[in-house]
C-alpha cells in the first residue's frame, strides 16, 4: 500500500496564489516569485491576494477576514486551487478548505509536486519520493476523523488497538526504510565516478545558483552542452557534468549542479543531500546570480545558506553577474580582483555569450593554483586526442544527476 500524497497543482487548474506580510520580506517581490512557482507547477494564476498580519492565526494562518476574502476570489475566478506562499500546518490547511471549499496546498506542497513533475533520472525520482513521504509523515497528525478509529486485524490493518493512524505512521515510515536503501545503493555508485575523477586529479567546478538565475545557459555555453533550458523555475532537476580542456596541462569537470529557492523545504535539502555533494567536493563553485533581479543580494544570501546547511560554505567561490544584458544592453563584461590579484567576480551574458573568455580566463587561473598530474600519465588510456582539442570542444563524462533545479 502506497499512502496518497495530497494532490497539489493540476495542468491549467486556476489557482489564487496568497500571500503575508509579516514584515519581514519584500512582499512584491515575494507574491511574484509565487506566482512563477504557480506557472511552474501547470496552473494558471487567477487572482493574487495579499494581506498584512503580526504573527499567523492559529486557526487559518491568514485570519477568518482574509479567509472570507479568498473564498470570494474562489468564487469569482472559478478557481480550483488556493496556493499560500507560506507553510502551512495540516490544521490550517483543512480549516481553510472547508471555508473556501477547493483545495488549499502550501509553499512547500507545491515545491515537492513541481519537483514530482520534473525528475527524470530514477535517482531524482526517489529523492522526490523520500521528500514526499518525509512531508506526509509530518502531516500524519488527526489529519482525517477515519484516523481516529481502532483496528484489529494482522498485516497492513495492524495488530488489536492500533489506530488507523498509527497504521498510516507505520507505513510511511517503512516505505522511507526502503527509499533510503535504494538511495544508498545509488549513492555508492556516485562515489565510484568521483573516485575514477578524483584519482586523475581533475578541477572540479560545480556551477551553482538561485533557480532561473541562467546557470543551463552558462554551462551549455561553457562546454558545447544541451542541457533543457527554459525561462522557468526548476526547469529540470537532473544534472549533467562534462570536461572543459582548458590548456596543454588543464582541464576541468564541470557540473550543473544545484538550482536553490527562498524557504527551500528541509526535507528536499535533505533528500537530495547524496547528490549534493558534487558542490561539497568541488574545487570551484561558480555561483550565478541574475544581476537584472531586483532581489539578487537576498538570493545570494538564500543560496549560501543552503550551501552553509550541506557543508559547502568553504568551498571556494567566483560570483557570476549573469544577464548583464538586461540591465543595459551597452552594458559591458567585466572582472573584478581581490588585493592578492585573484579573480572573485565576473559580470557577463550567457545568453549572448558575452564576457565567456573572461570566465575562461578566471578558470584556467583557478585551475593552475590546483596540482595536477602531467598531462602523459593523466590522458594515457581514454583514447582521446588531446594535443588537438581546443577550448570548445566538450568530453562527455558519465551523467550525475543532481538536485535542486538547474536553470
């Protein structure tokens, strides 16, 4: 038996999209991002409702005024969906539901469908499932009346006393037994291909970033790649890595790795930890940053967050300006250096391809700063020509399928 997971955004349902201020956010900023995720998910956004609160309402997070208000919107937009951009508790969900009378789903119920939509690899795919069925187990809590009832019986019924909750505990709870086996059995794999790169003392850099922020365009220019690339939150979750020569003794293996958001769930950090870990064990973490978003320096810091939470915040870092384009389109790639003469930030266009042999440079500099083997004994059994490769052309190393939105 598989526990059902609440159904969250369907393809062209209309959706009202709330949000709260608590003063704490740039709350236009906040409502748009939103309404992205909504667009994202396959709905359609309807209506955008906001309001401004102290602290949360215990009973319906927004308050009985808002609440009335958005069952109105419902009505009047014909909407079959209401998405907070808040977390909600499973309490609040339902009383909000009976009021509004469609479904209600909150910011992390629409992030873990978003997910659910995009994964392709089997590992994605399980990763998803394990965050899943963390996030049901958290809302397995006097959720429905029918749990409330005791059973007696053998197997999946339960034993004498054992109340459909406990029930449903007991089966989420080993259904995450079994994801996380499977995961480990993946996760040795991985191990495998960074021990094969790791023996040939490869410069791993690992592309990271805000979704949508332009990291597919970057790394598809970069190394002569089709990574899917669409203007879009969380456009694909799987990650491809290919080698980048970069002169007679340097090469580099890069990743298009990880794809962050604001109040990312926990349980997704968690479940796609094994994968992260090529940000973890990278030499170079290239962190793009959308330099036309008005809110690129809160996402900065919502990125170094989640890179603090894996243990990759001492990773090394080279910020990449992206979409300089769109600022000004006479708007010219640059570079700037640290006092020791090292590169630590770039501004530049993927989309246009403007300023990539500044990041070339800014790599191969990296690079020489990182011991390698001669070039001999390194390229000396993988057939391929090595000594008339140029910097564009792209080696195909085994696909790592990695994590968190890679646009």
């Amino acid at each position: 038996m598989k526990p059902a997971f609440p159904v969250t955004a369907s393809r062209q349902a209309a959706a009202i999209v709330v949000a709260i201020d608590f003063g704490d956010t740039d709350l236009a900023a906040q409502m748009d991002e939103a309404a992205e995720l909504v667009s994202s998910g396959g709905a359609l956004v309807a209506a955008r409702l906001t309001g401004r609160r102290q602290t949360p309402d215990a009973a319906t997070f927004a308050g009985s005024g808002k609440v009335e208000e958005i069952a109105e919107a419902v009505k009047a937009h014909d909407a079959s969906l209401v998405v907070f951009d808040h977390r909600l508790s499973p309490i609040q969900i339902r009383n909000v539901e009976k009021i509004v009378g469609v479904r209600v789903i909150d910011r992390t119920d629409l992030i873990l469908d978003i997910f659910a939509q995009r994964a392709r690899s089997a590992e994605g795919k399980l990763q998803v499932e394990l965050a899943q069925m963390q996030h049901l187990l958290t809302r397995l809590v006097k959720g429905w009346t029918h749990l409330e009832r005791q059973r007696g019986g053998i197997g999946v019924r339960g034993g004498p006393g054992e109340t459909q909750l406990e029930i449903d505990r007991r089966l989420v709870g080993e259904k995450i037994k079994k994801l996380k086996l499977r995961l480990k059995k993946l996760e040795r794999q991985r191990t495998t291909q960074r021990s094969g790169r790791s023996r040939s003392d490869t410069f791993r850099v690992s592309i990271v970033g805000y979704t949508n922020a332009g990291k597919s365009t970057l790394f598809n220019r970069l190394t002569g790649a089709s990574s899917l690339v669409a203007d879009q939150l969380f456009a694909t979750l799987d990650t491809t890595t290919r080698r980048l020569f970069l002169g007679p003794q340097s090469q580099a293996a890069v990743s298009d790795t990880v794809g962050f958001i604001r109040n990312l769930p926990h349980g997704l950090v968690a479940a796609f930890h094994a994968t992260l870990t090529e940000a973890i064990e990278a030499d170079l973490l290239l962190h793009v940053v959308d330099a036309a978003n008005p809110a690129r320096d809160q996402q900065i810091e919502d990125v170094n967050l989640v890179l603090e939470e894996i243990g990759a915040r001492e990773v090394p870092q080279l910020l990449v300006y992206n979409k300089i384009d769109r600022i000004d389109t006479s708007m010219r790639p640059s570079m700037m250096r640290d006092e020791g003469g090292k590169i630590v930030e770039l501004h530049l266009s993927a989309l246009s391809g403007a300023g990539l042999d500044l990041l070339r440079t800014a790599l191969q500099e990296h690079a020489q700063s990182f011991p390698v083997e001669p070039q001999s004994s390194r390229y000396a059994n993988d057939g391929y020509d090595h000594q008339n490769a140029t910097e564009e052309t792209p080696l195909d190393l085994p696909h790592e399928h990695a994590t968190l939105g890679a646009v």
